[in-house]
C-alpha cells in the first residue's frame, strides 16, 4: 500500500470510534481503504458505501478543510451505494 493510505488508516483510527456499517474509501492512484465494526484498514474489499476521491480531496477531508457534503457537491467526491451510510460517516470525520 502506499504512504498515503498508510497515513490515512492512522488518521482515520483517530478520528473514528466504533462504526457499525461497511464503508470504502478508494483513493485516486493510491489505494482503498475499509471501514467497519472491526476498525480501520488497507485494503478493498464489499462495502455498504463507496467513496472515491483524489488524493487532495480525500486528505482536506481528514484535516478538516474539505467538507465532505461540499466535495460531493462540487463532484469532487463520488458516491456509490448507500447515501445514509456515506452521511454518517462524513458526521463521524466532522
């Protein structure tokens, strides 16, 4: 896997407590990264929801300065699968 998403499992085991549903980060020439009940890792996998979004979008998500409904909006995030689990997870990382 590379750096980045190595970086990102790390954040985003920070940022998230428990998270009951299946989610999919897909990084943009990085790599995929799975959300669920049993925590944060590399790796891609089935997922209730998947997100994909460059690098830069992905990483102002993490730090705060992207909000991920806005990235949405303005295309940058991509949606596939169920909206409700994408919305919880968007007011987990807030």
């Amino acid at each position: 896997m590379s750096d980045v998403v190595n970086a990102a499992v790390r954040k985003l085991e920070e940022k998230l407590g428990g998270f009951s549903s299946t989610a999919k980060f897909v990084i943009e020439d990085e790599g995929s990264i799975m959300i669920d009940s049993e925590g944060v890792r590399a790796g891609d996998g089935e997922a209730e929801v998947t997100l994909l979004a460059s690098r830069e979008t992905f990483e102002g998500i993490l730090d705060g300065s992207v909000n991920p409904a806005t990235a949405f909006m303005m295309g940058k995030l991509k949606i596939d699968g169920s909206m409700g689990v994408a919305m919880q997870l968007g007011q987990a990382l807030s």
